[in-house]
C-alpha cells in the first residue's frame, strides 16, 4: 500500500521543503541555546528546582 501511495506521489519538492524548514529551525534554536550572551539566563534557570522560594533556618 506504501509503495502505491509513494508512486502516485507527484511533488517530489513538498519534503526537500520539510526538511530545509526543519533544519533551519533546528540550527537556529541550537545556535540561540549555545550563544554566549544566554550564559547566564540557563545558568540561572539552572538553580531553580533547587530553590523553592522558602528560607530555610538553621
């Protein structure tokens, strides 16, 4: 059934467009995360399940 389905495929374009979106997408959501001036943004998010906002007293 796939085989007769992909046959009568007539826009070989339609997924060489999906994939050149994807990929530019992907680059650029990997480019944003490892941009140096967003450091201290995922720094900070990193310590946040650890603080739940409540002082602790010794």
């Amino acid at each position: 059934m796939h085989t007769e389905v992909l046959s009568r495929f007539d826009q070989p374009w339609l997924p060489i467009l999906a994939l050149i979106i994807f990929l530019t997408c992907f680059l650029s959501y990997v480019f944003w995360t490892f941009k140096k001036e967003n450091k201290n943004k995922y720094d900070h998010s990193s310590y946040m399940p650890l603080h739940d906002g409540v002082k602790h007293e010794r």
